[in-house]
C-alpha cells in the first residue's frame, strides 16, 4: 500500500535486431568456451536476505559493508556490443535472479552442458560474509546471488582468448571459466565445481 509521499518508478526499452544476428543460443556446441564477467556485487538481487543478514549479523545499514553490497549494477552493454561486432558469440546469460544455477541454463540448448569451475576466479569477499552469517549452503549460494559473475558469454574455444583480450581492452574483468560438454545422464545443462568436486544441492 503506498502512503501520500510514496511513488513507484519503473521502465523499460524496446531493442531491434536483424534477425541475422539474434543471438539465440542455437550455435552453441560441444567444446565452446564460457567466459564469466565480474560483478559490481550483488547487483539487484537477493536484498530481501540481505537485508535480513546484515541485521543479524550487527551490521549498520550505512556501514561500509552495506555500502559495498548496494553498489550500482555493472552494465556490460558497450563491452558485449563490440565482442558481438569482432568475434561469433553463440550465447550469453545475463546472472540475475536465479543466479547461475538458472540463468546459464536458459542459454544451452538440450543435449549439452555448460561446466563452471568455480575456483577459475576470485569471489569478492562479501559474498563470503554474507554465507557464513547465513550459513547459507555452496548450493543456495549459486541459486541465490551471482557470486561474483555479473555475466557469462559463451564463445568458440578457438576465439576466447582473443574474446578475454578485447573485454579487458573495454574495461571488463573477464576470466575463462569453463567449458560446453555434453550433457550428463539427468540432463542437467549447468554443473559447477569447486576443488574438482561439483556442488550439489
């Protein structure tokens, strides 16, 4: 219910492509590599539980950790615009709600599987802390927040290291964070591991 000084403020844009370059997500294959974007933190999501942690965990609401958790939305527009003009990118998933236990999914077809090798970057320490407050599991933790990875892009192995060269050159934090295999035998389409191990729910 919105009281006399309370307002609401919403948008939304409206994009056009040539339907040659629709990036749908049918080219990926076998083999194709994924390269991960870090985030600026959680981004927009999973602040009702956040909201919950720093009040347990005794943290001020205008305190630096809060602060750090509330930064802005890193926007990856320029730099994925200039990948997609120079090298064939086959698919990307934006990591928001869902984290990448859902989004990444949404970006491989049937038959295939992306592996992610969580230990191929370093996840910013206030992802840690708000696990341990929470004692939240590796398994929740992945379906819950991005933990780290603002988004992911899946290019041909052969151009991904010309494809992390020109995302640092526009500013990204790009690293290569694991592969396309096929898919296992309950048709999972996403799997991450940390220590070689995967995460299981």
């Amino acid at each position: 219910m919105y009281q006399d000084d309370d307002y609401d403020l919403a948008g939304f844009c409206v994009g056009v492509v040539e339907k040659e370059r629709i990036i749908s997500g049918d080219r990926v294959a076998a083999g194709d590599a994924l390269i991960g974007l870090l985030s600026s933190g959680p981004h927009s999501n999973g602040y009702s539980l956040i909201r919950r942690l720093l009040e347990r965990g005794g943290e001020s609401f205008d305190g630096d950790l809060a602060r750090r958790l509330l930064a802005p939305t890193r926007i990856y527009v320029k730099a994925l615009l200039a990948l997609n003009e120079r090298l064939p990118v086959h698919a990307m998933a934006h990591i928001t709600g869902g984290g990448l236990l859902e989004n990444v999914p949404r970006s491989v077809p049937q038959g295939l599987c992306a592996h992610i090798d969580l230990d191929t970057f370093e996840r910013a320490p206030d992802f840690d802390w708000l696990q341990r407050t929470g004692a939240i599991s590796e398994f929740e933790m992945l379906r819950t927040f991005n933990c780290g990875l603002g988004m992911v892009v899946i290019v041909p192995q052969g151009d991904a290291n010309e494809a992390l060269d020109l995302l640092r050159a526009h500013g990204e934090q790009p690293h290569l964070i694991g592969e396309v295999r096929a898919a296992q035998p309950d048709g999972a389409r996403v799997r991450c591991e940390r220590g070689g191990k995967p995460v299981h729910a």
